[in-house]
C-alpha cells in the first residue's frame, strides 16, 4: 500500500489522479505521449448504445479562465468501443479503466452497461446523468431525484461492477440527487460535470457554439465544484469523486479535503496533455509541504 494509493468502490488505486471522461479519449491516444500506467485510472470517453456523430461545429468557444464545449457525445458506439478500442487500450494500459457511459432512455443505459459489464478491464461503470449538451436524455435525468434513482436501478440490475453516478451542477440541491441515487443502490457518485453557458460573438451577434450553450470547464469552476463535492461527502456515505477546473496537485489536496475519495482532471488535459502527469508527479513533494503523510489519511479525516 503506497503512500498515493486509495481505494474506489473496493478497488485499488496507486494514486488518485483520474483523467475525465471526453479529455482523454479512450487512452491510447495519449499512451504515445508517456506511460499512461502512472494514472490511478481514467474514464474513457462518454460511449453510447448507438454511434454519434455529436452536434454541430463550432463545438468550443474560449472563456475568462475556462472554456465552453458543446460536442454532443461524439463515440464509436459501445459495440465499436469492445471490438476496437478495448483491445487497444489493452495494450499500452494494465489497470482497471472507468467506462463513462450516456443514453438517452432507461433501456439505452441498461443495454451499454450490460455489454461493458463483460469487459474485464474495465473496472468502474461511470454512468453519467449529467451531460448539457445533448437534446432528450444525459441532463434530464440527472435533475430529478427519481429520474436519477430510476437510471441506477435500471444498471444495477444489469452489471456487478461498482455503479458511480456523475451528477449535473445545473440543480438546486443536488444533495437531494446524491442521496437518491444512494438510496437506489449506486456504489458511489461523481461530480461536478461541466456548467451550463454560453458567449456570443460580437461581429455576428450571434451565440459562438453553433449549439447555442455549452459546458462550462476549467479553473473558473473550482470552488463551484469543491463546495458541491463538500455538500454532498457529508450528506452521503458512497464514495465521492470530485472533479471541476482542478489542475493542480493543490487542487486534488483541496478535493481529498472536502470529501472526495478520488479526484478526475478534465479541461486541463486539453490544455496540457501532460497535466496528469504532472499533478501524480508533483503529489509527494505537494503533501510534505503540508505535513500529509499518506492520502487516506485525508479522507478519512474528511468523511467523518
């Protein structure tokens, strides 16, 4: 047991460094660049019962200490994901994987987990309610406590691998939404996914995203993100793992403090892809420098 290591739904972790699902693709892409074999995990892209081709461009716009991303889902379509980038990622990464997956119907969410739940590799099933940028499913489940509940029913009845929810900002209490999904059996929860938001271009006059809004990521979002993640580790007893705009070794310190028992890093990936890397690599001397001996010992202090 390292000093780094964690344990996630019963799972062990070396360290508890995540990249987010939609800015690591399916993590062969990024094992070009270095040993993606330092990751705790990652959550591959967000895969879908069908293929999607995902909204129409522009899909990101800039923003003060952030960025905006309407892409919609874009994936292969599970079938594809088992066939063609499992066995890649096979290849060039030897730990357990986090599936991120979305639909748009119970049924759709039941029949994608229960094609990923034969997959060995993969360890975790991230099943997100969450998305903004898609019509008719992803967000609208993930803003009403039963509706969310409803989704966990319907994947656990479907898998035997640990079940985290990833939770929407875009509520008034998403407390109510944690528990719910708690309550109908998830293993654990993630949050925050992006915030709904929108620029416009001032020489059209017109919204930049040719999807009008978008997701709202990157270090702007952080203290939206810890106060949620805080709210919601001491209203639950399921594991929590916190992600929004951390980008830092500081931050995921920050996020195990507020609750979280693991911490995914999204945006900065797009802007460094190094930047889990870098975060992993810069933990020890991070922690001396605050006195922490070991991570569990943070969470454990933070969840009681």
């Amino acid at each position: 047991m390292g000093r780094l290591s964690v344990a996630l739904c019963g799972i062990e972790l070396d360290n508890p460094v995540i990249p987010a699902s939609g800015t690591f693709g399916y993590g062969w892409e990024f094992a070009e660049l270095y040993d993606i074999n330092i990751l705790g995990s990652f959550s591959f892209k967000g895969t879908t019962r069908e293929p999607r081709f995902g909204n129409p461009t522009p899909r990101i716009a800039d923003c003060t200490a952030g960025m905006l991303n309407a892409v919609g889902l874009q994936n292969p379509g599970v079938d594809r994901v088992i066939d063609t980038e499992l066995p890649k990622l096979a290849k060039c990464f030897q730990k357990p994987v986090m599936a991120n997956v979305s639909g748009f119907s119970l049924e759709d969410y039941a029949y994608t987990c229960a094609r990923l739940d034969k997959e060995p590799q993969v360890g975790w099933l991230e099943v997100n309610v969450s998305c903004p940028n898609v019509h008719g499913g992803g967000m609208s489940f993930g803003t009403d406590p039963a509706a969310a509940a409803g989704v966990v029913r319907a994947v656990k009845a479907v898998t035997t691998k640990p079940v985290i929810i990833k939770l929407t900002p875009n509520v008034t209490d998403i407390v109510a939404v944690a528990k719910a999904c708690e309550q109908a059996g998830a293993d654990g929860v993630s949050l925050i996914n992006t915030l709904l938001g929108m620029r416009i271009d001032l020489k059209t006059r017109k919204p930049i995203l040719a999807n009008t809004m978008g997701g709202f990521s990157g270090p702007a979002v952080f203290p939206v993100a810890l106060r949620m993640v805080w709210q919601v580790s001491h209203a639950v007893e399921i594991p929590v793992v916190g992600m929004g705009g951390v980008s830092s070794a500081e931050d995921v310190l920050e996020m195990l403090m507020a609750g979280a028992t693991a911490v995914e890093v999204g945006a900065a990936n797009l802007v460094d892809p190094f930047a889990c890397r870098n975060i992993i690599q810069s933990l020890p001397e991070t922690m001396d420098r605050y006195g922490i001996e070991r991570i569990r010992d943070i969470i454990s202090e933070n969840r009681r």
